[in-house]
C-alpha cells in the first residue's frame, strides 16, 4: 500500500510541476475540463531526518579520525610524530559546526515541506560524509603539515570560524521568525542584532556566513581537500541565493534594491 506522503498531484502532462498543497484546482484550470496526474515519488523522508543523518555522521566521522579509533595510519608514522596545535582546533571548530546544524535542526528551523526522497538523502550522505572522510584523513593524519605562518595564520582564521559560525546562527534565527508570523507580505530584515545587519546588503546573509566558515577553514588548515569542499559548497549557496533573491524581488514590490543575492555588492 501506498503511502499518501509519497503521492504528489500535477497538471497539464504526466511529468509537469508538482501541485504544492496550497493550490486550487478551480484557480489553475484554464477550462472546465483539467486532467491531474497522480505521481509517485517514491520512498519519503522527513527533512529533519535527512539533515540529522547528514550532519551527525559529519561529525562522528570526523570524530573517528582524530581519535584514531579507525586504523588507517602507519604504526611508525604515528610513534614518531607529534599533534599540531591546528589539528586540535581544527576538531573543535568541526565538531562545533555540526553540533550547531543539528541543534538549529531540533530547535530553531522549521520545515514547510515535510518530507523529501530517499535518494535524495543518500545523494547528500555520500557528498558530505565522503568530503569528511577526505578532510578528517588529511588533517588528522601523522604526517600532515602546519599551514605556512604557523599560528599566525590559523588563530585568525578560527575567530573568522567563529564569528562565520555565530552570525549563520542568528541570521537563521531572524529568517524562522519571519516566517513564524504565518504571513507573506514583509521580508526579513536587519534586528537590533550587529550579525543581521548583513541583511541590509544581502539577501541571504545566512549563505554568506556559511561560505565564511569553509572559507576560515581552509585558510586554518590549509588543505586541498577543504579547499575543493569550501568551493562546492559555495557554488551551492551562490545557486540557491540567487533562486531566493529572484523570489524576493518578484514577490515584493518594495524589495530594497541594494540587497545582492550573497555576496554585497557583487553578487
């Protein structure tokens, strides 16, 4: 038996676009006569669901290769080197990151459209655990190598970490207000808050923090491997930036005209 989560409506053709829940028949039909397409999705899973898996095994992935409980490091390479400061905070600062994303996942984000497919959970499984598994190797690894000004270039790059980190925190927590208030008709804009007033400039500042933290990462650990997901991952925000921004600017008349999609002033 089918389940009805996995069951979507569309018009017009077999493969058009999926009916979300809001819709009226009567206010799509272009005649009396409309023919609805029942289209099975396929196996459903909460979105809630989908973004634990992902950022829990993140980090017990990476928890895994700085404590070395997998044995994929050569005996003698480990008896005759010593930790680097970067490799403990660059720990950390992982591990805060995805406490972060599954706290915020629980407690502050609320998902609208409740359920997604499972081929699209195991998609975004094997891009971020398979990331992780190559940036936990590198830095956690016997023979890996400081950046090139030592201290000097991986303190600063945790506070930008940090402070990255903190403001994706409280835009996202400005962004869930507005649309707890169940209407429509006002855009976020910037609170009392200094991290927010990043809206005043972008439209989702939230994409712009997130690239700060891989940007901060790979500048602290200096690695190709966190170079080439900080790169992925920005290509990803800039796309689903400039969807959002487009939205914004069709949905409201009075859209400020200052505001970029991520990147103040550029793009």
């Amino acid at each position: 038996m089918r389940l009805i989560e996995r069951c979507f409506l569309s018009c017009l053709f077999a493969a058009g676009p999926l009916l979300n829940d809001t819709k009226v028949v009567k206010n799509i039909a272009a005649s009396s006569i409309i023919s609805l397409y029942f289209r099975d999705l396929g196996t459903q899973i909460s979105w809630i669901t989908v973004f634990l898996t992902e950022y829990t095994g993140c980090l017990l992935i990476y928890l895994l290769f700085y404590f070395r409980i997998l044995n994929l490091y050569e005996a003698e390479d480990i008896n005759h080197s010593s930790r680097h400061l970067v490799v403990h905070l660059a720990c950390i600062c992982h591990s805060l990151h995805y406490i972060k994303q599954i706290l915020e996942t629980l407690f502050v984000h609320s998902f609208t459209n409740g359920n997604t497919a499972l081929k699209k959970m195991l998609k975004g499984c094997a891009f971020y655990w398979g990331f992780t598994v190559w940036m936990a190797y590198y830095i956690n690894h016997p023979l890996y190598t400081p950046p090139s000004f030592g201290n000097g270039q991986t303190i600063p790059a945790m506070v930008c970490f940090l402070v990255c980190g903190a403001g994706n925190y409280f835009t996202n927590v400005a962004l869930v207000q507005v649309h707890k208030t169940g209407t429509r008709t006002h855009f976020v804009r910037p609170t009392y808050n200094p991290f927010t007033w990043l809206y005043k400039l972008v439209s989702c500042p939230n994409y712009t923090y997130e690239m700060g933290t891989w940007i901060s990462f790979t500048i602290m650990t200096q690695t190709l491997p966190v170079a080439v997901f900080a790169l992925m991952v920005s290509l990803q925000l800039i796309f689903w930036a400039q969807r959002k921004h487009y939205k914004y600017q069709k949905n409201f008349k009075n859209y400020p005209r200052c505001r970029t999609a991520m990147i103040p002033l550029i793009l």
